[in-house]
C-alpha cells in the first residue's frame, strides 16, 4: 500500500520505519527540506517533499503534525488529494479535530497512538514504538466501512492494542489520566517552590526523594506540551480539576477532623483501585 | 561502642547490620521472640532480648519502633537506663517526639534517616540501606555536646547525608516532599476511580500508561503509612495542603480564562524549579 505521512517528527518518523517494515511504500511530508532529507537517509520514509502533492498518490495519509497544524494542515492537503485518500490523525486530543475534519472528509477517521518518549523530532523516531501500546480510533456512524478496515489494520499491524470509542469519551479519558495528572503535579512543585522559609526550601530540596520524583515527574516536564492539553482538551480537563478539587477537599476535611478511621478507608481504597489503571 | 537498637524491623535491622560491620556490639530488643530469634540468626544484632533490661549496657540506643510507639516505649525504656545513655530516635516526625521525650531526657536527640523501601519487618533489612542518603538531627540548645558527637559520628558512620535542623522545620520540609505528594496523589486516583461513566472509566483504565502511574504512585501505598504521617504530621500537613489548593486554584483559574502565555510561564517555571528536589 501507499502510505503517506504528514509531519515527519516522533510519531511520523517512528510510523514510516515501521510500515516500510512491513512492506508499505512510505511517502513522507514536512515543512523543511532537511527533515525531508534526514527522515530518507535514516530510511523513515521512501520519498519525501516539502510539498503536499507527494501525498496525492497516497491510499491513507496520517496526519502526525503537532495538534495545532493538524486542521490547517488538513485544509492544504485535501486540495491535493483524490476524495477516496483515506485520512486519519494522531492528535492527542479528538472532539475538536474530529468535529472539525469529518464533515470535510467522509474517508476520516480520527486516531490516537499512546506512545511516546520525552524526546521529539526524526532523530527521536524509533521502530517498535507502538508495541504493546493503546491506540484508540474514533470512527462515527458516518465512518464508511472500508475506511475503517483499512485504518484498523494498518494499527493492527503495528503491534499496537486498538480501542474504539467516541472522540469526546477519549477526551474525558485522557483528561483524567493524562492531562489532570500535569496539573496536579505542576500544583505540587509550585507548592514546594513557593515554601516561604528559606532554611525549610533548602532542607526540602535536599530531603526530597522518590516520593516527590514521581508525583512531581510530569508537571515538571515540557511546558508546550502542558498547554497544549489545557488548550485543546480545556472543558474535559476543567470537569477533571474539579472532581479532582472535590476528592482534595475531602482526604483534608478527614485530615481537618482528625478521622483517621475513614482516612484509612479512602487510602485503602486507593490501593485497591490502583492496579486497575496500572500494574 | 555498645549500641542499643529498640524495634528490629526495617530500620533496626538495617542498622543492627552496619553498626555491627563497623565493628559495634548490638544488643536488640523486639516485642517478639520471634523477631530477636531471627535477628540473630540474620546477623543483625549480636544479642537480642524481649527485656528492656537488655539495653542498660548500651553507651546510645536507638528507638526505630513504628512511630506510635516511640514515646511510650521510650518511657518503659529508661526505667532500665542509666541517666548517661544517649537516646535517639528514628521516627518520622520530630516535633511531637521531641516535645515529649526532650524535657525528661537530657541526653536525647531527634533523629530522622530518609531509608526506606516498600517492604518492612526484620526480613527487609538490609545492609547500606542509609549510604547517600539523608540523615536528618535536630538537637536543641539544651543537647550536650557529647551526646551530638557520639550520635553524629555513627550517623556519618553509615555513610548518610547530615542534616541539622529544628523539629518544626523538619516536619514542614517533610510535609511538602513527603506527606503532600501521598494526599495529592491519593486524590487523583479517587478523581480517576470517581468516573461515572463506565465507558470512560473503562477507557481511562486501559489508556493510562506512565504519567498516571507516576502521579499515583505513593496515593496507592501503605495506608496505615499514608495515616501515620497525617496524624502526627497533621497541622504542617495542613499548612502544605492549604498552600497547593491556592496553587492548584491559580493553575485553574489560568485554564479558565484560557491564559495560556501565563500557563506556559508557570510550567517553565516548575520545569526549572524542580532540579533543584531531584536530579
């Protein structure tokens, strides 16, 4: 099959090695020639251009600019491509791409790989990199059946574990266990940093140790990244930062009245709900 | 020197180990037969006793019971005790423990090793477990001199990191990079387990992946730990966790009013602040 990929960075360049593995003519397109040329000499890519016409002879093109580009991108290309071009994206967040881009195209489907390293560009891509990883597709009514094949086996392939909900449940979902998760970890660095006591700050730095490393690791992490969540996922994350509010008020309401026995019970609780997200 | 080490679990009996390596003679006392049985056969302590009398020919001991018990067992402990025996704890909070034993024990000084592992009791013990790590003192201006150095010079002994400080500001500095992050994270995955939506929460459990495991690590631990610290560390606790709801109040609000400029100075912030707890 003919491939195309638009936006050659860690997602894209990552996309191209494998599916030239598997036999795909891998078309690849950015916005700079020397990624053009970098994603061809590290063999991401058969063929690469900074212009979108390459794409046209594509049967899927993936969509794997970041979020921002993703449907100004797609307005450009569409004028190159033959309605029957079957497109999706790898945005990580979907109501607002797929409201945008499907009544535009019949042949989309929107998508998301949850992979990823805290590197990005070409040089960052690796093969395998979707191995064992969820990715969701958002497919609606309207979704026309072969589309849908074709996508899903192009995941399927890849090695990843595919899921299938509506863009706005994926929303809600990430916001919970992704994007919350950079705001609750931001708030607690924030806390420590803003520690009054200069002899308290300084004995907190050093005393400091993995407890603190893993609830502050990703609010510590790429500040672009943090925003562009909060923006394009802004209502999900705000329900999610207020139930999160909510369960805050509550463990210091037990804390406040030094109820120990139902502050045991929540923590408990906790334990036992753990596992279900993470091993 | 003869050492007196009062409860053999994880860290008495990771201290029994090195101070016996070091060329010390350990006497321990446990509750349990059981447990000074095994202690000896470890190798942790030399002899082992459920008697308290044990200890009256120890130069220092060191209190490592479960931090409930500290002050009880150290008021049964120096029925037994020459007024010349240093006394040292291992507690977790210092300002309670202080505030009680230092007014009836002249030669007593607060002491707080950050080792630890996810396992406890004698069976987890280990040898090095306080090598590179923080070791936190907090004399007053009452403690003599010769106390402090004989407990300094084991502490240094062990190849731990020194620390001085007050109780008070030990127990704030532990409260923000300890106790906080156990609360914060707790509420998030109350917040993740709360989804009423059972596709949702279906979803967010099979979508969540390093971020969330991350964030909820220490929300997910040792209840009866996660208990101990809010109620013997319950009014700083309380001080850190009115601090980052203001804070997690200003990251909101930033959200709310789609202020993404300030959103991103804030994380940048964080990004840049947070080296400076951990590497």
């Amino acid at each position: 099959m003919k491939i195309g990929i638009l936006g050659l960075g860690l997602i894209g360049g990552s996309l191209g090695y494998d599916l030239r593995s598997l036999g795909h003519h891998v078309l690849g397109v950015s916005r700079r020639s020397s990624t053009c040329a970098r994603a061809i000499a590290l063999g991401s890519v058969d063929a690469a251009s900074v212009d979108m016409s390459l794409l046209a002879a594509a049967d899927v093109v993936f969509i794997c600019t970041p979020i921002a580009l993703i449907v100004p991108q797609f307005q450009q290309l569409i004028t190159h491509l033959p309605v029957t071009t079957v497109i999706t994206d790898v945005g990580s967040v979907k109501a607002p791409i797929v409201e945008a881009i499907a009544p535009l195209w019949s042949n989309f489907i929107g998508g998301h790989p949850m992979a990823g390293t805290t590197d990005s560009g070409i040089e960052a891509a690796q093969r395998d990199l979707f191995v064992g990883k969820p990715y969701v597709l958002t497919p609606d009514a309207t979704t026309p059946k072969t589309a849908m094949t074709i996508v899903e086996e192009i995941v399927r392939s890849l090695g990843a574990n595919l899921y299938y909900c509506q863009p706005e449940q994926h929303d809600r979902a990430v916001s919970l266990i992704s994007h919350l998760p950079v705001i609750v970890s931001a708030a607690l660095i924030a806390t420590c940093m803003g520690e009054t006591d200069s002899q308290v700050l300084q004995l907190a730095q050093n005393l400091a140790s993995s407890g603190f490393r893993d609830t502050s690791r990703v609010g510590g992490g790429n500040p672009e990244l943090g925003v562009m969540m909060a923006q394009y996922n802004r209502q999900a994350l705000l329900n999610s930062l207020a139930q999160y509010r909510q369960n805050l008020d509550e463990l210091t309401n037990l804390i406040v009245q030094s109820d120990w026995a139902d502050l045991e019970l929540k923590l408990q609780a906790n334990g036992k709900a753990r596992p279900k997200f993470v091993e």
